[in-house]
C-alpha cells in the first residue's frame, strides 16, 4: 500500500510538472516570441495589431540563422483562419523561401488579407520558417475590426502662400503613419504644365521620390514648389499624394500668384553695337518685350548720348504692351559733324513706373569715303603744288 501511494504521489507529480511546461510553451507562444529549433527564427516587432475586414494589413518579417550553417529557409503559414490568405514579399515579388548565411539576417514583409465578412475579434495567425531539420513558428495576434483603423496624415504647416511667378514656394508639411506596420509612401503631384514640385526630408537637400515612415511616427517633409515663369496672376491648387500599399494621402497646397512687372530691352539682332559716321544718320531696332505677368503701360524710352549727338525715337513712349508681348521701335543716331572716329557708348533704357530695363550700345565712328578721297585728292594737289614751286626756285 505505501509503495502504490508513493508511486501515486510521484505519477501526480509528473503529471504537475507536464501541466507547467505546457503552460509555459503557450504563454511563450502567445506572447508573439518565436519557437525557434537550432537558431532559425522568424519574427515582427508587431505581433499584436489591429485590421480592417475586408483589407491587407503589411508586416515586416525578419528571418535570422545561427544554426552555424547556411540554410535555404522555407516560409509558410503553419496556422491562419478560415478565408483569410497571406503571402511573403520581398523587393516587390512574391517569395517563399530565403537563403541566408550562418549570422545572416533578412528583411521581409508578410502581407495578410482579411475577408470582408469575416466577424469582429481576435484571430491568430501562425507564421513558420523551416529549413528542414530546423524551424520556427511566431504567432501573430489580430483584433479584426469593421470600423477603419485610424488613417494616415498629409498634413503641411501652411497650406496657403502667395507670391509673384518667380518666387520658389516652400511647405514644411509632414506624413504621419498611424497603421501598425511601417510603410513606403510614393509622392507625386497634379501640379500645371510648366510648374515643378520637389520633395525632400526636413532639413535635407536630396530630392526623394518616396518616403519610408514606420509604424506609428511620423516623418517631416519639405515640398518646393516653382510655378512657370509665365503663370498669369491668379490662385492655384497643387494637389500633393503619398500613395503606400495601404493607404493613400491627398494635401492640396494652395498657391495665390499675384502680379510680377518685368520688362526686357534689345535690339532686334541682339548685337549691340553698329558703325556709324559723323553728321550722318544711322538707324537701329530696338525690341521691348514685357516678361512679366501684368500688363505694362506707359513705357518711356530714354538715350543717354555723347555731347553734340542726337538720338531720336519714332515712338518716344508705347502706351501699352501686354503680358508676354514685344514692341519695336526704331531708334535713329546721329554723330557731331566733327565726331573723331573711335568708339562712343549710348545708353538706351525703357522705364515704367513699376520697372525698367537697360542696354549699353556701342557706336563706332567711321570717316566717311568721300572725305577720305577728297583727303587725299588734296595731299596730292598740295604735294605736286610744293614739286612745282621747288623746281621754278632751284632753276632761279
């Protein structure tokens, strides 16, 4: 009797211990820690999060080996509720296996699609990493929802700037990530024909196209708008995206362009100089052109000239030239009758009460071809003159 009452005992105990371990093995599970056989593991710093019914949810996986050997590793769902479905990506392909080196890790993404009628609670999800003679299980915790898991943020710090046509419009905007995986975010924008919008990290010059932002954070953003240099004054909105697998966020940027008075001087061959003789007219095309946004009126041409010459104009004043418009006109020239020849600077400009322009013409004075021959016609009339009187004295 005391012997089958000690064995009795001792059966009790064992059974005890069993109890404990086990209950151990699943409070190790449940705590989302992988199970792992020889040092291959597979895990995510989320395991606990909620979903949407009827979306995808996207988790970051890394699979690590010190088994002290390669090991090509499969990957699998060793356990996943009635029509649900997740596969493994990686660089954008769907993947089953990795092969990692002993002390090697690698960076996946599970991708797991709730049904649409699948019912409010919580559902487990066991992942699995097996290389044969090694394996490792993580489960994954999931409190599906019918109501929308807080969305992202696009949002900017001022959303409305105003400025001329020329001015480089800068927004100090932010991207918040309230899922519970971290997420890519592709950025574009419906900016006009002509305008450019360039993104950057806060603080940083490196345009980027993309942004990475992880579970729960958020990441600052600079965006630099440039509207074409011809936009007509007006309000405009640039729509801004980031588009993730998950999600996608809108920021409309609004921009007010008010007017910009700009003016260009030149002439019509873009050279700015011309020969010219002394009492002697000489004609140049200059060209006026309105470069900015709002119409110009009342613009005045002006010559500032070397002493004794005079510089008129066929219109000395164009009453209006409208945006992106030119107007010639013709500028007449004429030297001092005694102009040595050399060259002479005139300073032409076109002005307005808003803007102005100016251009510096060279003017280079040429002797005219008749003086030069009547120049030397009397050299030589004054030379055979001189001949003529030396010979008459030394006969005498």
């Amino acid at each position: 009797m005391v012997s089958n009452y000690i064995f009795s005992k001792k059966r009790t105990l064992k059974l005890l211990l069993c109890l404990v371990f086990a209950l151990c093995a699943v409070q190790f599970t449940v705590s989302g820690q992988a199970l792992a056989d020889g040092g291959i593991q597979i895990s995510t710093p989320y395991p606990g999060t909620t979903v949407n019914t009827g979306a995808t949810a996207t988790f970051p996986i890394k699979v690590s080996n010190k088994s002290g050997d390669p090991q090509n590793i499969a990957l699998s769902v060793a356990s996943i509720p009635d029509g649900w479905s997740g596969h493994y990506t990686a660089s954008g392909n769907t993947i089953t296996r990795v092969y990692l080196d002993n002390d090697a890790t690698c960076d996946v993404n599970f991708v797991l699609s709730v049904p649409e009628d699948a019912a409010e609670g919580t559902y487990r999800v066991v992942l699995k990493a097996d290389c044969g003679s090694r394996s490792s299980t993580f489960l994954l915790e999931l409190n599906a929802t019918q109501k929308k898991v807080s969305e992202g943020k696009f949002t900017s710090q001022f959303t409305e700037l105003a400025g001329t046509n020329t001015t480089a419009f800068k927004f100090s905007a932010s991207i918040t990530n309230n899922s519970g995986a971290n997420q890519s975010y592709s950025l574009s924008s419906n900016a006009p024909s002509g305008w450019t919008v360039t993104f950057a990290p806060s603080y940083q010059s490196q345009y980027i196209a993309s942004l990475s932002v992880n579970a729960g954070s958020t990441q600052g953003l600079d965006i630099a708008v440039t509207p074409s240099s011809s936009a007509p004054a007006g309000d405009y909105v640039v729509t801004c995206s980031a588009v993730s697998a998950q999600e996608t966020l809108n920021l409309d940027l609004k921009i007010k362009i008010t007017g910009s008075y700009k003016i260009s001087l030149d002439t019509q061959s873009s050279v700015l100089s011309s020969d010219v003789y002394a009492g002697k007219d000489t004609s140049v095309t200059l060209v006026v052109k309105n470069t900015g946004s709002m119409d110009l009126n009342n613009i005045n041409l002006t010559a500032t000239k070397p002493d004794n010459w005079s510089v008129t104009f066929d219109k000395g004043t164009i009453e209006t030239i409208a945006a992106g418009q030119t107007q010639t006109i013709t500028a007449t020239i004429r030297p001092a009758d005694n102009a040595i020849a050399g060259d002479y600077n005139i300073y032409f400009g076109a002005n307005t009460k808003e803007t102005s322009a100016s251009i510096t013409f060279r003017a280079t004075v040429k002797t005219a071809t008749a003086w030069w021959i009547i120049s030397v016609a009397a050299i030589l009339v004054l030379a055979v003159g001189l001949a003529v009187l030396f010979t008459k004295l030394g006969r005498r």
